[in-house]
C-alpha cells in the first residue's frame, strides 16, 4: 500500500487537530473511541467525524470495531504528525525516495529548501517479529500496556542523542541535525553498506579502522551492538561510518562482554569470509587499534580502559535520560538477540538476514516523487492498557486522568516536565484539550522552554550547515564497489523528483 505524501499538503488544521487526539488517546487507548477523539480535539464548530473519515480515506487512521469503535494511528499518520513538524521548523521541505530499510526502519532522502540532502529515518518499532522484540512480548504481556509508537519514539530519541554525542567525540557517524516522534534527521552518508562491497583495495585497512572503532567506543563506554556489515558504510575514498544506534549500551551492562564479543566476532567473521583476512596470520595488525587482543588474536574486553558514565552524563544532556534508557532495554536489548547468531548463506552475524534482506535488497529502488512506501497499517501489538479498554465511554475527565496514569506512570507530567516532548510537538493536555501549538508544532516557539529550545535551534542550524558543507556533489568512483549492485544517491535525481511538501 502506498500513499503519498502530497496529501500532507492538503491537510487542514482540523485534520492535524484530530490526528493528535488520536494519537494522544493512545497513550491509554489501543483503540481510540471517536467520542474520546471529538472530546480531545474540541473542534470549534464540530465536525470531528467529518475529519475523522478524511484521516481515514488518506490512510492516515485505521477504524476498528472489533473490541469497540475506535481510531488508532495508522504508521503513515504518526509519519505525517513528525514530518508536518519538521517542515515547520524548516528542518525539510520535500521527501525523495526511500533509500534504505531497516530491520526497524524505513529510510528516505529529504531535501531542505536551499537543495540540501539529508536522510530521514522513521523508526518502525514491532513492525518485523525479529526475535528480540518477540521474545520480550511474553514480559509485555506481564505488563498492562505497551505502545509501539511510544518505543519508536524512544528509539529515535535515543538514536539521536548518541549520534549527537558521537559525532561531538570524533566518532564517524552521520551529523544529527533533528529529531521529532519516532522520526530522525541526519546528514546522507555517501556510501555504501559494507555488505555491499565484494572488493576493497586495502581490506586489512578498513579492518583496522573498524576494529579501532570497537575499542574507542569501549573506551567511551559504550558498545555498539548491532555492529555489523548492514550498519558500516564505506565510501569511494574507503571512509568508514557507523550507523543504526537505538541498540547501544553501557560497558557497565550485565552482558557488556557479551555483546563486545559478539560485534567483534561479526567483524572477525565477514572480513575472514569476504576478504580471505586471516587473523592468526594478522594478529599484528590488530594491535594498531589500541587494543590488546586475547589469546586468539580477538579483541580482549577486559584489557580495554574504559571510561564509564557517557551514558549518564553527556546523553542526558542531548534529552535521552538514564530512565529511557532502561526501558529501551527491557524491549530491544543489545539488539535483543541475547547472543543468538544467526546463519545465512553468506554471513553469520547478519541480523537483518532474518529479514531476508540479503544487503543487494537493503536499497529499495527509486519511489515514484513523494510516495512513502508505507507498509500498512502499523501492528500495534498493543496489549490492553488498562481496564479502561473495556470501558471506552467514560467521561473524558475520567480518560484524561487515565492518560495521566499509564503504567503507573504520571506521563502528562512527565510530558510537562519534558522539555523534548515540548520541543518535539508531541501533545499535551491542558485543561483536557490540545493546544494550537502542540497541533501543527510550533510549540518550539522561543519563549515556551527558552533555553532548551534557543539551544536545540541553534543546534539545528549548525547541523544542517554542516550537513550541507560535508556534502559532496555526486558519487562518481566506484571503484571497489560490486558495480552490479550500484545503489549510489542519486541527488540531482532527487532534486528532479522531490516535489515540496508545502508550496
Ligand atoms: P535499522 O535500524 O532499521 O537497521 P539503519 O539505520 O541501519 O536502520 O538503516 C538502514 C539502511 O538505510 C542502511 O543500511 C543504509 O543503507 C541506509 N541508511 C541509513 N542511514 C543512512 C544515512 N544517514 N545515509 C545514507 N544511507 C543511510
Ligand atoms: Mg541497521
């Protein structure tokens, strides 16, 4: 199913009004039940079911009446809610085509409005059944409730808190420039995934680089996770960038050692398999990383001195808490494997093959200007929030309290006393309705969290200038790369096809 993002265009205020009721009713509502909508967003002269069925005929809501009538937000409206934002704060104007999916993820080109290219990545949390999130299903059951817009917001956040933290400490990463929902703004890595390249000049090279990476992350204190040839990028010139972090954690984690042991085994493994390195006979050069390597040549977890508390101190700063951190865990774990490896034809430590994307897939070819390939209406997968399922006709005072008491936990306030949620457009309640601003986003205005917000905007700015002065204009040499499978960006094509969101 594929919808276009020109209807973003389209979209009254109204539309977007009611869109965030329907996502604000989800917090404690799988199902959303029109008169909770009508009740949140307040329209001024009525009309919520009006809006209701044009949210419904641009796909942007689902109906569902098998409990009871309800809305739920399909992923192409919660799509809609973070992209309308970013357009506002004028992070983007035009969508391109899909350049990358993830396991989790769907990735697009964007241009901003002086033509710059960045990527967009919309985190699509319990779209795949990759066993990691499986398996922590049996401990959601456990809990009341469980809402994967509500991961894949945290996913993002986290992704661009480290990406943002990375890069301040020389890592090659891509340059965060903004976040919104489950949605995050990065600078476009020109290059390719590793899993891409069948020939590479200096492959002990490139080897040493990434290996290096593994012990400077450990020195940082963190370790990577989902370290692997789908999260490599290589350019022409051989320049290794990491991306994909939602997975990351401390070296203080209980596995630490596990999961060090596992993205270092992943590199080991498809180096030695791609490119014949044998690393009895390389033992020496892993020494340039920094490292002491183990008995067998492999990198030594303990022998690294690591540096704890960047987690604590420096990714709080960027909005991504301790708190977050430890509920990002209970579900996507260190890539939630727990040290399974999985086996495919060409590479071990693959994840993403349980996808069946074999890395040639992993590029989807160019979509017609501005449609999103969606993949359906999200699985919520949502268990019961609370008891108020079966009640879905209580009073709104009465569901607005119960938004204010998910889990146990007071999210209204947190949302209050979260400044990102401000920043990020999500919606808050105030005297049991929506403001304006929480509708189109423009709640980053100065004066509503003015040090934060002055902060993250000049932030913004900076990025996206850095973005566009690390840009390079087309990709020309290929030189090692497998040309068969030529994935290159094209942006000029781009800049044809990417029609504006907002003329
Ligand atoms: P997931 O978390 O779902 O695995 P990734 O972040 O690994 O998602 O991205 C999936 C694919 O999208 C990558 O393998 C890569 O091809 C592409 N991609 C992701 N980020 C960028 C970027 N900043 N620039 C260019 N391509 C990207
Ligand atoms: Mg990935």
């Amino acid at each position: 199913m594929k919808l276009d993002v020109d209807a973003l265009r389209y979209l009254s205020k109204e539309d977007f009004r009611v869109l965030t009721a329907v996502e604000m009713g989800m917090r404690n509502h799988e199902i959303v039940p029109a008169e909770l909508v009508e009740r949140i967003a307040r329209l001024k002269h009525g009309g919520t079911y009006k809006v209701l069925r044009n949210l419904l005929k641009h796909k942007l809501l689902h109906h569902d009446s098998s409990k009871y009538d309800g809305y739920r937000l399909t992923y192409l409206g919660y799509d809609f809610l973070a992209i309308k934002v970013l357009v506002n704060r004028g992070v983007f104007s035009s969508v391109g085509r899909q350049i990358g999916v993830g396991k989790e993820s769907d990735i697009f080109e964007v241009a901003t409005e002086d033509g710059t290219i960045l990527a967009m990545k919309l985190h699509r949390l319990g779209r795949i059944s990759f066993r990691a999130v499986k398996s922590k299903r049996d401990y959601l059951q456990h809990r009341r409730s469980y809402n994967w817009l509500y991961l894949s917001r945290l996913a993002a956040l986290k992704e661009f808190a480290f990406m943002k933290a990375l890069g301040e400490h020389g890592f090659p990463v891509p340059q965060a420039v903004d976040c919104n929902r489950h949605c995050v703004v990065m600078s476009l890595v020109q290059g390719y995934p590793l899993v891409q390249v069948k020939q590479l000049q200096n492959p002990d090279e490139v080897f040493e680089t990434i290996i290096g990476l593994i012990v400077r992350l450990a020195e940082h204190g963190l370790i990577h996770c989902d370290f692997n040839e789908f999260n490599i990028m290589i350019d022409d010139e051989g320049k290794v960038t990491m991306i994909d972090f939602p997975q990351m954690v401390s070296v203080s984690h209980r596995n630490a050692q596990m999961y060090f042991d596992r993205d270092a085994d992943c590199i080991f493994k498809f180096f030695n398999k791609r490119f014949q390195l044998s690393f009895h006979d390389n033992k020496d050069g892993c020494d340039d990383s920094g490292s002491d390597d183990g008995e067998d040549g492999r990198l030594s977890f303990w022998s690294i001195e690591k540096s704890a508390g960047f987690l604590d101190k420096e990714l709080a700063a960027s909005g991504f808490t301790r708190k977050d951190q430890d509920e990002m865990e209970k579900f996507i774990e260190g890539g939630g494997d727990e040290g399974e490896t999985v086996s495919s034809d060409d590479e071990d430590c693959a994840y993403e093959n349980q996808l069946g994307n074999d890395g040639a897939d992993a590029v989807i070819s160019t979509l017609p200007c501005l449609n999103l390939n969606m993949h359906q209406e999200v699985s919520l997968n949502h268990k019961k929030v609370d008891n108020t399922d079966e009640h879905p006709h209580t009073s709104v005072t009465e569901d607005l309290k119960i938004a204010e008491i998910v889990n146990g936990v007071d999210l209204c306030a947190n949302l209050r006393d979260n400044e990102n949620d401000i920043v990020d457009g999500s919606a808050l309640i105030k005297n049991g309705t929506l403001r304006e601003e929480e509708i189109d986003g423009s709640d980053d205005s100065e004066d509503s969290a003015p040090a934060l917000i002055k902060g993250l905007n000049r932030q913004r700015r900076r990025a996206v200038a850095a973005a566009r002065g690390g840009r390079k204009a087309v990709i020309s040499r290929n030189s090692y790369k497998d040309k068969g499978g030529s994935k290159s960006s094209h942006n000029s094509k781009l800049q044809r096809q990417a029609c504006k969101l907002y003329s």
